[in-house]
C-alpha cells in the first residue's frame, strides 16, 4: 500500500514507502493496485502484445484505466516488467545487455532525441550530488527513488519534483518524519542520447536502463497512455552485486 493511500490523501504529490529486503511482490500487486483502477471494458490492443526475445527480462501488459494519479486521468495499460535476475551472472548480464542497448540506442536515434531511462545509482546520494548528475546530463525528472532510516530499519520510497525543486529535500524529510532520509539512489526521467554513454560511464552510476524505451520501440508504442512499472534493480545489486 502506498502511504498516501494508508493516509487516505491521494493528492499528496511526495512520497510513497515500500518495505524493505525484498522486490515488490507483483502477484499480490495485481490483485490489489495501489493505483486507483478499475478494469477496463474494452482494452486497447496492448493486451495480447507480440512478444519480446530478451533473456533477461520478461513483461506482462495489465489492462486498467486510471481514475486519477495526482489529478492526471487517461492511462490504459500499465506494462510491468520483471528481471530474470537469480545470480550474480544474471546481474552482470543484464547489466551488460542493457549497456550494449545503450550504444545501439546512439548509433540509431538522433543525439537530441530523448528517450525515458532509469538511472540507478552504486549507493543512494545525498541530493546535492544527485542534483548535480542531473544537470550535468540536462535529465528531465520525473520521479526519483529514496532510501530512509526508520529505527533499525531501512525503508524505501518513490517521489516526484515539487516546486520547481528537482529534489525537495525538505518538503521530503518533513513527510517521511520520523524516518531519516539516507540518499537517493534511483531516478526516473529522460535523456537525450548524446548523454548516454557519457553518464553510463560516471563512476556513481550502476546503470543507465533503456528498458522502457526498448519495448516502447519493439511494441511501436508511441503513446503515452501507457505507465510502466519496472523492478527494482538496485535490489538486486545489493543482493548480487
């Protein structure tokens, strides 16, 4: 459950929190959304998609349209996608193909054309650091991911600019009050291609990940009544890595 939802605010544009030690359990997600879903009538033609040959991940197309999502109405379908991550090797794997996506992906589109990527980190950092990644590589954020301290539990949780503020640190630590903020070690937004490599090569990043942009292309979907969710892959860099 997200905590705005456990609060009963679902206008609240910060955070939610998920437990920590362990991916999100989809089986169980999708039985119960957090999101506010009703299914649909008449589905688009995403659910029954042609499949994609990946090895190390697979993807699943729910067919829901979105109430309301921070006042935004009009999703269709979320697209969630599962790593086939059991090893270290798979980790390295996957690691590898999507670096190799990645000098594709420039060899192909325009160095201006931007694409949707999630960038995860090697360590959650504090916001100035990441603020900096995030001019430098001229990122559009959309969302990021945070890691927190609650006793003696580490916590984790998504959140969205506010205010012209990329990273509202303070807005932020007020909300997850009495959890302590520990860094943020995932973000979710665009990119332009000619800052692909550069970034990919920064000493803090683990990965710069085109997963979205992959299947958007192989599935031609260029519409953006389609929300994906993605795994966690820090999780598994912490547990494999």
């Amino acid at each position: 459950m997200t905590l705005e939802a456990e609060l009963c605010d679902e206008t609240h544009p910060l955070a939610y929190l998920s437990p920590p030690g362990y991916p999100i359990d989809y089986e169980e997600l999708n039985k119960t959304s957090f999101y506010h879903a009703d299914q649909c009538n008449h589905p688009p033609e995403l659910v029954d998609p042609p499949k994609i040959n990946e090895t190390m991940f697979y993807y699943k197309v729910l067919p829901i349209r979105i109430i309301k999502v921070y006042g935004v109405k009009g999703v269709y379908a979320r697209i969630v996608v599962h790593f086939r991550i059991k090893s270290k090797n798979d980790l390295i794997k996957y690691l590898n193909e999507r670096i190799d996506e990645l000098l594709t992906i420039t060899k192909k589109l325009h160095e201006d054309f931007q694409i949707p990527i999630v960038i995860t980190f090697k360590k959650p950092l504090d916001m100035s650091t990441a603020k900096l990644i995030v001019n430098k590589y001229n990122i559009v954020v959309i969302s990021f991911r945070f890691k927190a301290k609650l006793g003696r539990d580490e916590i984790t949780g998504g959140a969205t600019p506010l205010n012209n503020e990329v990273f509202p640190e303070k807005e932020l630590k007020e909300f997850i009050y009495p959890a302590k903020l520990i860094g943020i070690y995932q973000v979710y937004g665009l990119i332009k291609v000619k800052y692909l490599i550069g970034i990919q090569d920064h000493p803090l990043v683990l990965l710069v990940d085109p997963t979205e942009y992959i299947i958007r292309d192989k599935l031609k979907l260029d519409t953006e009544e389609v929300i994906f969710d993605i795994s966690d892959l820090y999780w598994y860099y912490r547990r494999f890595g």
